[in-house]
C-alpha cells in the first residue's frame, strides 16, 4: 500500500540546498580540524536553548512558565490538594447530553429537521448505495469481474507491459478467489458502499483541501477540523450518526466520508502548497492570474500528491466501512462480526481475505495510475488517439462480459466454492495450544502478556494517576514549548485540561499509558525496519506484502489470534494498536529516508562519509519532516485502535465508547471519545514541532 507520507516536490528540493550544503560543510570542517588538532566546535546546550524560535528563545520561554509554575503551583495546591483532578474543577457534561439524547429519541418522526433535512440526507445516502449495488447486480460476477480487470489494466497503461499484465492480474486474482471463498454477495454489498463513500470523500476531500491549499485563513480554520475528524475514533461518532439517521447505510456512509476525507484534504493542500516555485514564476511572468495559476499550474503539479490522497482515502474508507458493519452496514464486516461473535476464527478469515484482496487491488490500481504520471512516453498525438481505442475498446468488453453474464448467471456458481472454515479453526487450536505457555525457558505468549502488564503498564498508568495534576499539566506545557509556542502550549494544556473539568482523568490516563507503550513499540520497530527498508532494497520488496496485509486487513480479524495467544488484556490491546499503526510508519520512514536529495548525499560519500555517517548526518536530518509524519500517524493509528482495544480487555475509554455504541448511550460514548481526542491533541502538539504545524514548514 501507498504510503501517507507524500513524495517531496520541487519546491521542497528548492529549500534543500541549503539545508544540504551545511552537512558537507560541517564534514569539511571537522577534517580540518582534524588536521589542525582542533575539535570541530558544536552548539552546546545552552546554546540551543538560547536559539530563537519564533522571536522567544526556549529558554526565556521555559523561565517564564517556571515563574508561572512558582505561583499556580501553590495556590492549586492549597485549594484543591496535589493528587488527581479535584472535583471541585469538574463540571457535569452528560446530563446535557442525556437531555439531548432523549429529544432525538422523541423527535425523530416528528420535527421538521428530521422531515425536511435529515430524512433526505438518509433516504439520498440509500438510493446511492442502491442504485450502485444493482448496477453491479445487473453486470453479474462476470461482468465485474471484466470491469474490474480492464479498469486496473488501464490504470497500468492499457498496453501489453509488465505493469498493466500485473495490475490486471491482481483485478482477476482478487475476484477469482472472492467467489471461490463463496463471499461474492457481500462482497458487491461492501463494493457499492465503497464505491460512494470514495467518491463523497473525495470530492469532499478535494474541495476542502483546495480551500486549504490557497488560503493560509483556511488552512488555520480547517486544520483542527481535520485533526479532530482524523483523531477521533470511529466508534465514537458512529454513535451519534446512529441516533440521529437510525442503524443502517446512512449512518455508515456518513461516519465513513467524515472518516476518509481528510488524507485526501490535507495531501491536497499539501501538493498545492509545494508546487514548483518555479513554474508558478514562469506562469505569473506570461501574465496569467491566480484563477489560471491554479488551473493551469498548481493542480497539474499536486496531481500525485492527490492521487496519493485517493489512495489513503480508498483505504481508509473500507477500513471504516468493515467498522460500520457493527450498526448494519452489511457485507464482508457483517460477515467478519458474526463470526467474531462466535469466536470462529476459520468463519471469520474468508471474509477477511476478501476485504483485504479488495484493498490490494485497489491499492495497486491506484498505485499503476500514479506510476503512469511519470511516463512521458504517452503524450503526443499518436497516443491520445491509442488512448481513446484503449478506452473504447474497454467499454465494449465490459459491454460483452455484461451480456455474457446476464446468460451465465449474475451470482457466482455454487460449485464454485470452497470452506477453509474446518482446517483453519483446527490449525489455529494446534497453534496456541503449544505457544501460549509451553515454550521451553521462554515461557510463552500468556507469561510474555503477564509480564508486559507488570513491569511496563501497570508502572506506567500507576505513575501517571499518581502524579499531582497539576505536574502532569505543567509537564504538558514545559513539553509544548521545547516544540512550539506559547499557543502550542495552551492548546496542549487545555486539551488536558478538558479530560478533567469532563471528570474522566483516571480513565484517561489508563488509556494514556496504553497509547505510551504502544507508541514507543511502533515507532521504535517502525524506524528501525523503515530505515533498513531504504537502505536495502530487497528488504523493501520482501516486506512490502507483508504490510499490505497488516494494513489492509479490518480490526476485527487480527483481533482474535491476539487474543487467542494473549488473552484478553490490555496487552493484547497494545498488540493490535502495534500492528494496526507498524505499516504507516514503516512506509512513511522508507520514503522519507530514500527520497532526500541525492546531492547531499553524494556530498558527504565524496567527503569520506561512513554509511553510518551518512545515515545520522544527512539522511536523518533531512527525513526529519517525514519522520516527524511518521510519528503524527503513530499517534493517529494508536490512538484509533484504542476503541477496539476496549472490546478485548483494554478497558478505559475505549470499553466506555464501546459499551456507549452498544447501548446507544450518548452521554458515555461521546465524552469518552471527546476525551480521546484530547488525548491526540496533546500528543499531537508536543510531537509535531510548531515548524511543522505551519504552511510550508517555516
């Protein structure tokens, strides 16, 4: 799969040289000195703390908030004591969401929101959907399969190379084995709600980030809207869609177009900001507009960073999708629920395989398109009329496989499938009846589980629940300014500040340190492996399927061979937060590191540079953005399988959204989630320096 992390445009290697020229030159300088018998000198601590940044250096910044920690403190403490959240200080939210609750309940069939807007919106969603399914109904299995087919192969270049055989393949190999595993029916359910959830969100997506992309008002405006609908959990504003649309499609489309839009916003905005500088002078210079700029210019240049937007949404659409089947989505997560519900891991793999070839496929698909904006080979005349017969010659064969398919049958043959229920479930009982506590000296899975719990979590969520509250704030703060800014630090300050006034700190901090330890684990192994990844091809070709599985594959399925070998326990939940979030920062790592400017590179080998050299002086330097990303995904990721991780013992505030979506309690569910987005903002800010936050990076 595609990684998040956007490739680095022109603009971007217009700012590098500089940056670049500073790595050969320290080099330069320490041979010599070197030769002189002098050390090179290097900024100490003072020195960097006295760096400004932002016009206030961190340390100025650091003294005032100590100033300011030297009289709160005190007065907190007097009036409030120094353990957790006083409750003085708390204020109670869900008696106006239960209020609020009820009045839905009541006026669902009678107001006129619901009569004249709601209801439309609902009964708009499900002819969608409908009118999608029936025309995949009436191309019968042949007939999609053959449109699935020419779409991927001319996303590879409609000819006969290696790139659009094997993009086609993929198309026929996924539909092949979906029948096969005789999940084809709810594989067209899950299609057609794909099919317009990816088109809502991108078009969303695209004109959000186009406001974005061109307005620096917009872009401050929209990006804590972005942060709070990429953050907040799919669980959490599943619920409230639930009670204001009902269980079914609507609700599912809706929480998944708010879910899958931003990728496609913020690598929108992203592309447009880092065009060519350039070739906006040039085009600025021939006396176009901005309207033209735009048309002309910019969009053409943001191309593969929306492409790659497309492809984050595609995915993030049937992961959420698979999610919404838990309130009557239907399809393959329908399938996969059930068979979790009976703890039946061979009933629940099928549809799993099916959702995560869909995802393969499309991935590649998507992936040959980008791959074909680099090929020059295809403009001129003679090629746009090949492209043309390429494209009429698709639609006829679609047209015969739909005719053929209309005789044959429109659902797959019965006798064309196989169960893979039996053997699966009689492999896995084999599995962990050996690893889980009968590995000679190592113990096993279940004592790994225990041990984790004792000597990592249960120190860590103690600490934090132990601390005075108005350390934690404070420790927030003194973190934000190393950063950012005054504004950073308030921010992160006050999301923290919100878990408590909402009277949910005890749990939120549990939840915390289970976030802690599973951001650690990913970033730790996502870096290592990234960075092995770009420096070693192979590694990259060997891993990659690897990740498309643990990428694509839905919550649900991994979630029980985790807790098959762990039980059911906050490691286990850890366990599938690493999983769900290794991929992103993996791919975002390997892109990063590989795709920094080749002239600082050569630079510091042409100086003598060790590997080593090269990779801590130069290479990691320079993938800092990238890096930086990487961790903003880990934060993301962790943070979203935390809900899931309350339905296998995780507890805290993902069991509260869990048991809130459950019971359609508003009141629990929705502050819980609220909570956790407080928790992402938090780590947000005091992970993301403040250059990072701002258009450009400057």
């Amino acid at each position: 799969m595609t990684a998040v992390a956007p490739t680095p445009s022109a603009a971007s290697k217009a700012q590098e040289p500089q940056r670049t020229q500073k790595t050969p030159k320290k080099q330069a300088g320490s041979v010599e000195a070197d030769q002189r018998g002098k050390p090179p000198s290097s900024p100490g601590v003072l020195r960097r703390l006295t760096d400004r940044a932002d016009g206030v250096s961190i340390g100025w910044r650091l003294l005032a908030l100590v100033a300011v920690a030297a009289v709160a403190i005190p007065v907190a403490a007097s009036l409030w004591g120094s353990g957790s959240w006083p409750s003085a200080l708390t204020y109670d939210v869900r008696a106006p969401l239960e209020r609020l609750d009820a009045w839905i309940v009541d006026n669902r069939e009678s107001h006129w929101v619901f009569l004249y807007f709601l209801l439309h919106i609902s009964n708009n969603t499900q002819y969608a959907v409908d009118g999608v399914f029936a025309f995949l109904d009436g191309l019968g299995w042949v007939g999609v399969t053959v449109a699935a087919v020419v779409v991927a192969w001319y996303a590879g270049g409609a000819n006969l190379g290696r790139r659009a055989l094997r993009t086609a393949a993929t198309a026929l190999g996924t539909f092949a084995v979906i029948g096969l595993l005789g999940m084809w029916e709810p594989a067209m359910d899950t299609l057609a709600l794909m099919i317009v959830a990816v088109a809502a969100s991108a078009a969303l997506g695209a004109v959000l980030g186009l406001l974005s992309g061109v307005s620096d008002r917009c872009e401050k405006l929209l990006r804590p809207v972005f942060d709070t609908m990429q953050v907040m959990p799919a669980f959490a504003y599943l619920l409230p869609f639930v009670l204001l649309f009902g269980v079914g499609v609507p609700s599912a489309l809706i929480a998944t177009v708010i879910y899958a839009a931003p990728p496609m916003a913020r690598l929108t905005a992203l592309g447009l900001r880092e065009a060519d500088p350039a070739v906006l002078e040039a085009s600025a210079s021939l006396g176009s507009n901005p309207w033209q700029r735009l048309w002309t210019a910019r969009l053409p240049l943001a191309r593969k960073q929306m492409l790659l937007g497309l492809n984050q949404t595609i995915m993030m659409s049937l992961s959420m999708v698979v999610l919404a089947s838990v309130i009557g989505a239907g399809g393959l997560g329908d399938a996969v629920f059930k068979a979790l519900a009976r703890v039946d891991v061979g009933q629940a793999l099928a549809p799993g395989i099916a959702i995560v070839l869909i995802a393969v496929w499309l991935d590649r698909t998507t992936a040959a398109a980008g791959a074909r904006l680099d090929d020059t080979s295809s403009s001129g005349p003679v090629s746009r009329a090949r492209a043309w017969a390429g494209r009429a010659g698709a639609l006829a064969a679609v047209a015969v496989a739909a005719a053929v398919g209309s005789v044959v049958g429109r659902d797959w043959p019965v006798n064309w499938t196989v169960s893979i229920s039996a053997p699966i479930n009689t492999a896995v009982t084999w599995v962990t009846e050996r690893i889980d506590a009968g590995l000679p000296l190592v113990g096993g899975t279940l004592v790994w589980s225990e041990n984790f719990a004792r000597w990592v979590l249960n120190p860590l969520r103690d600490g934090l629940q132990g601390a005075p509250w108005w350390l934690l704030l404070l420790a927030v703060a003194a973190l934000a300014l190393l950063t950012g800014t005054w504004r950073t630090a308030l921010t992160a300050t006050a999301a923290l500040a919100a878990i408590g006034v909402m009277g949910l700190w005890s749990g939120s901090l549990d939840t915390l340190s289970q976030v802690l330890a599973a951001l650690v684990l990913t970033l730790a192994l996502g870096f290592a492996v990234g960075v092995l990844a770009a420096r070693v091809a192979w590694v990259e070709r060997a891993i990659r399927p690897v990740l498309d599985v643990m990428q694509t594959m839905p919550q649900f399925i991994y979630l029980i061979p985790v807790v098959a070998l762990f039980n059911a326990s906050r490691t286990a939940a850890i366990i599938a937060a690493v999983v769900y979030a290794l991929p992103a920062v993996i791919r975002i790592t390997t892109q990063g590191v590989r795709q920094i400017d080749p002239g600082a590179l050569e630079s510091a080998r042409s100086m003598g540079a060790s590997p080593l050299q090269q990779l801590r002086q130069v290479q990691l330097p320079l993938a800092r953005p990238a890096l930086l990303l990487a961790v903003n995904q880990g934060v993301v990721l962790v943070l979203a399988i935390v809900v899931i991780g309350g339905m296998v013992g995780g507890g805290a505030l993902g069991y509260d959204i869990v048991y809130g979506l459950q019971k359609s309690e508003l009141d629990v569910g929705l502050t819980a989630g609220v909570a956790i987005v407080c928790l992402g903002v938090v780590l947000d800010r005091i992970t993301q320096p403040a250059a990072a936050r701002r258009p450009g990076g400057r």
